[in-house]
C-alpha cells in the first residue's frame, strides 16, 4: 500500500518533525516535494575520523525538475566520479552552502559538536533558510528554526543527503589536497588525514602539524 499522509495533520499544531519521521524514507523527498512543495535541504558532514584537517559539513537544496540518478553516498562513488557529480550538482542544485570546522576548533569543542556546528554554518549560509532540513545520521542540529528530520543512513537514502555528502567529501578533499603542499612528508593528498599506516608513519617521524588534531589519540598519544 502507498503511503498517504494527511496533509491536514501536518498543517495542524502538533509537533511536525515526528510527523515527518513516520512517513517512510523511500517516500519522505517526493512528499515534501510534490506534495507539500516545501522548501527543504539535505545536510551531511564528513571528517569525523581523521587525525588531521576539518570536518566540512554541505547543505543542498535539490532541484528536482533535473535527474538526480547520479547522487549516491559519496563513500559509494570514486574520486573520479564525485568530481563529476560535485560539478553536476553545483550546475543544478537550487543552492549549495558548506560549514567548516577547523582542527583548532574541533579540539575546543570535540568532534561532534564540532560536525554539529559545521552543519548548522551550512544551512545558516543559505540564502532561502529552508523550513526543513533532513539530516544524515542520529543527531537533529541545536539552534536552527526550522523542522529536523534525521535519517539512518541518510547519505544512501535520500538524493538531497547523497548530494551534501559528495560535496564536503569533494571539499574537505581538496582542502587536504593543498595542505599536503603546505606541509609536506605528510601525504594528506593520498590519505586526506585518516590514520592510515603511512600517516602514523609521518607521525612518528615528523611530529604533527598545526592541522593536526591535538586532542585525538594518536596525535596526543604516541603512535
């Protein structure tokens, strides 16, 4: 049986983020789209794990009139195929914003409640400031006026987090890419910051770097 909300119900005062959470995910993008015509953003991050660099988080604003059959989870797709897709989305998007926490920060704060300030940045940066955001993962986003809806692996399962994901993924690449020029010996091109056994070898070698993360273990902590 298709699902079919009663729109009523969403227009009465009652708290619309449950509402939305018990519509199923393969419908959740066409029913916000089509039938309420809402203004809505998907929002992911990415940098939770690595040793080095930010956490980018993206916010996208899909435009559903154009095909979106190349938007997968970013971890699904090559290098090669998130630059073009990135480039597809950047074309077609209604409008794309990232957040970036830098490692500083991510020590200040932890990580995530430095991925959670990355994400509220995107969807700050918005020009139209969406009246809802669906959210890859657990977490809804403090201090945003607008409904949250968090989605189990979200980046696989709705087209508007799929695309937030390949773009701080192509971002926070990028970033890692020019800071492997910075501070080189490092190898952040090749393993953008993760703790790979070449990036544990540099580290023992070189010490860190100021885009190292001083409160991970493995950089605190001997390798």
């Amino acid at each position: 049986m298709v699902f079919e909300p009663q729109l009523s119900l969403f227009n009465q005062n009652i708290s619309r983020d449950i509402f939305l959470s018990s519509i199923p995910v393969s419908e959740l993008e066409s029913y916000l789209s089509d039938t309420l015509r809402s203004v809505f953003a998907g929002v992911d991050e990415v940098g939770r794990g690595p040793l080095a660099g930010p956490v980018v988080a993206a916010a996208v604003q899909w435009d559903y009139g154009h095909s979106d059959h190349l938007i997968n989870d970013s971890k699904a797709l090559t290098a090669r195929a998130r630059e073009r897709v990135y480039e597809y989305i950047l074309e077609h998007a209604v409008q794309v914003e990232v957040g970036i926490v830098i490692p500083r920060v991510i020590d200040e704060l932890n990580i995530r409640r430095a991925a959670l300030l990355a994400m509220r940045t995107a969807v700050r940066r918005l020009a139209q400031q969406p009246e809802i955001i669906l959210i890859d993962g657990r977490d809804s986003i403090p201090a945003l006026d607008c409904i949250q809806v968090p989605v189990i692996r979200g980046d696989s399962r709705i087209k508007a987090i799929g695309a937030a994901s390949i773009v701080a993924k192509v971002v926070r690449d990028r970033m890692m890419e020019r800071y492997d020029t910075i501070f080189p010996g490092y190898h952040f091109a090749s393993h953008k910051g993760y703790p790979t056994a070449a990036h544990k070898s540099s580290l023992r070698s070189l010490g860190r770097c100021p885009i190292h993360r001083v409160s991970f273990k493995g950089v605190k902590e001997p390798l």
